[in-house]
C-alpha cells in the first residue's frame, strides 16, 4: 500500500467525484440504489468500499439505514463532509475482515470493488466477511466486470480505456495468475506523471465458489442493475448470493 488510506488517499479523494462524474449520474445511481433498498426491505444495508458516498447516501435518503467500511479516511471524510453523509457510520478498516456490530439484510460491493483485494484469498475471506454479517435470508451483492481477455491478441497484455489529450489510461492483466493493475498517464503543465493501482480480476463462476464456500447460495445474475439478462457477450454483472434461512 502508498499509505495508511492505500490507493485511495488525499490526491484521489480529492478529485474522485469528479474522475467518475459518469458513475454519479441519475442513470447510473438510481438502479443500483432501487435494487439494493428492495432487498434491504426493513433491514439494515453494508457497504464495503463506501468510498465518499456515490451510493450509500442516495440509498439512505430512501429511507435504508446504511454502514460502510473502507480503508481510506481521506474518502470517508468527503462522505461526511457531504449533506446527510453524518448519518452514515463509516468503520475504517479492510473490507474482507473488519467486523462491526449487528447484521443487515444487504451487504455490497459495487463498481468494481471486489477486484482491489489482489489475492483469491482475501476475495474469499471477503465473502466469509459479507456471510458473518448478514441476517437469515439476507443477499450479498456485488458488481463487476468480466474479465476482458478477448480483447487481448498473442503477446499483448494491456487494454486501453481512456485516451484525451491530457490522459492515456489503460489496464494489464497477466492471465497466469488473474493480476491485472490500471493505469494512468496524466499530462499537467506539461510533465507527465504515472499512477498505477493493483487489482485481481474474478470471474463469475469463481465468484459463486467463493459465495459456496461462504454458505451462500445463488440468487440472481444480471448483466447490470436494470436486471437485463446476463449473457456470453456481456461486459459485467451484478450477481447475488443470500445466506440461507435455515
């Protein structure tokens, strides 16, 4: 890790809203927020990796009280400093083992956010975490995208995702052991200046072996939050698993 918030610190937090401007659009808020109150139902929600708040604070609005865990105080105190983001306890540590009190009817993952634990283990450790804390028929939901190997020819390892005039950003993957890192070449006054965040990427049916490992069961998979079928084309899913009743 950078330091004591990972990749996530003070010069991330500052500008991630507006990096992800297209991911705090209605459009892409409003679904997963419509998805996750309605398995909350009456019960509490968990968000691992709340981050400054692009879900949690519009699914509390909806009348769900919400938790978070994440390791980068520096993005959770943008949540706070946000209108109803004091309403929000925000537990600081890593998502796949700090436990907080109770249990809730939903916990997630979103945008993502399962890959930035870079080892099998701490992805599995991650579901046993979500499993600990939900209620009997509580769900575990998490959003992520399919792995993007078919874009890879022999002998090319990186997949480009942005290009302006002032950034080149791209993604590697080694398929030998699923790590892949994001990377970001940002041109300011002229200089250059590089940042690159580890990850390991997962695919679908490892993910429902690490649910069953958990004592989960499957649920649903989507192609997206608008509960669109999940198909060999698509490019991600969201994916549930609920903890038995009995």
């Amino acid at each position: 890790m950078t330091d004591q918030d990972g990749y996530f610190g003070e010069a991330t937090a500052a500008t991630y809203d507006e990096s992800e401007a297209d991911m705090f659009r209605p459009e892409a808020v409003d679904p997963a927020v419509d998805v996750l109150s309605g398995l909350a139902g009456d019960g509490r929600a968990l968000e691992f990796g709340i981050g400054t708040g692009r879900i949690a604070l519009p699914l509390a609005r909806r009348g769900t009280p919400v938790h978070g865990i994440d390791l980068s105080r520096a993005m959770a105190a943008r949540l706070r400093a946000k209108p109803g983001g004091d309403t929000i306890g925000v537990t600081i540590g890593d998502f796949a083992t700090t436990r907080v009190e109770g249990t809730f009817q939903v916990a997630y993952l979103v945008f993502n956010t399962i890959n930035n634990l870079t080892t099998q283990d701490a992805q599995v450790a991650c579901f046993r975490n979500a499993a600990a804390h939900l209620a009997p028929g509580g769900s575990f939901v998490i959003e992520v995208g399919v792995p993007d190997l078919r874009r890879l020819p022999p002998g090319q390892t990186a997949v480009p995702f942005r290009i302006t005039p002032t950034q080149w950003a791209f993604d590697t993957y080694d398929v030998a052991t699923q790590a892949m890192s994001s990377n970001y070449v940002t041109i300011t006054d002229g200089r250059a200046e590089h940042r690159s965040i580890p990850f390991r990427y997962v695919w679908p049916a490892e993910l429902d072996l690490m649910a069953r490992l958990a004592g989960l069961r499957p649920s649903h998979r989507w192609e997206g939050w608008n509960r669109e079928p999940f198909t060999s084309e698509s490019g991600r899913h969201v994916s549930v698993w609920e903890k038995p009743t009995a």
